[in-house]
C-alpha cells in the first residue's frame, strides 16, 4: 500500500474502509499520519502482501506499482485471491516495458556516459517494476492462481516526476527508481549525473515548471 496515497483514493471514491498491508515500516508511518483523521475508515498492518492472511475477507483489493515484486507470483496471488469474499475483485496498474516507459528509459539513457558499464537487463519476468511488461504471462499468472475474467487495459498517458522544479526531479531520480540502484551500484558521482538528467527532462517540462 507504499505511503497511503492510494488507500486515501479508495476512500474518496466511496469506500466504507480499506486495510493498507505493505513490508515498509516507513512508508506505513507516513500512511498512518496521512489518514490521521480517517482512522475509523483506515487500518494499516506492516507485513508481506503475498503471505499475509486476513480474518476478514475482502470486497476488493486494488495496487498500484506494488504488486510485480512478488518473488513467487502465483503464489503470491492465489494468497491474494483467497482473501476475498466469493465474487471479490482485483485491480492493479502496472509498467509497460522499459523501452515504452520515458520516466525510466530517458533518464537510463541520460545516465549511461557516466557509467563503468551499462546495465545488464534481468531474465522476462524477474520480479521488479517490469516483471509483468507481457501481458499473455501476466493473464496467465493471474488464471494459474485462480483468479478468472482477467481483463488488460493498456494506458498511455503523462505522468508527473516527483519535484517541484526540475533541479529536484533530476535529483530524485538519482535516489529512487531504476536508474538509482544502477548508480548506488557502481558507485557513481551523482553531480555530473544530476546535470544530464536536467538536459535531458528540459525535453519534458510544461510551462507550470513540471516535468511530465
């Protein structure tokens, strides 16, 4: 459920109570104090999505850019799947490959000069953000863990980089994301990175100073 941004959404949208599960104790924190004055509508629980099981099935369960780290997919899913109440439903967004993501690949690109070598790609299907970029496996993921009706709606859209200038979209792309662990990795001065990045998201500001 990450920092509670979606738990708030689902409330807005007219649910009667949402119980956020996530792995990170900091996240969940924030998510507690986002919700402070919704805390007879919100419970937050720090645990693993994929084992965890609850006393008290769910209506529907919803994820957004969560659930493609599962280690054990099926698994993780079938779990999922036995939480629900009888006719439950399950709704998640999830990236498209790499290459079809800009947030991802520009900065990627913008980065490559500084580093000692490029990024090796993981095996189809590891988990991470792209784990479930084919959607053919990603439906048969989600049948092989019980779940039926699978419906797959692509989305192509602007979505806004965290930063209120571009200077600090630079920056937190070199602290979060994909291209993050690449530099944390090989251990990389982020100035000089920084620098290229702001060339490179110039390509993607709007007039309200946002790159999207």
């Amino acid at each position: 459920c990450g920092s509670g941004a979606l738990s708030l959404a689902a409330i807005d949208a007219g649910a009667g109570h949402v119980t956020g599960v996530d792995v990170s104790s900091q996240m969940l924190a924030v998510a507690r104090a986002r919700t402070a004055d919704l805390s007879d509508k919100t419970s937050f629980i720090e645990a693993d999505a994929s084992a965890w099981q609850t006393t008290t099935p769910f209506d529907q369960l919803i994820s957004r850019f969560g659930v493609m780290f599962f280690a054990d997919p099926v698994a993780a899913f079938a779990n999922l799947h036995a939480q629900m109440v009888p006719g439950g439903g399950l709704t998640f967004a999830c990236w498209k490959a790499l290459k079809q993501n800009n947030w991802a690949r520009a900065p990627m690109a913008a980065a490559l000069p500084f580093l000692s070598e490029p990024p090796t790609a993981p095996p189809p299907g590891t988990p991470g953000p792209f784990a479930f970029e084919d959607a053919d496996r990603t439906r048969a993921l989600l049948t092989d863990a019980g779940w039926r009706d699978v419906t797959i709606t692509p989305w192509t859209g602007k979505l806004q980089l965290s930063g209120d200038t571009i200077e600090d979209a630079a920056v937190r792309l070199t602290r979060f994301g994909p291209l993050s662990r690449v530099l944390e990795e090989q251990g990389v001065d982020m100035a000089p990175v920084q620098a290229a990045l702001q060339t490179t998201l110039a390509d993607f500001l709007e007039a309200d100073g946002k790159v999207r």
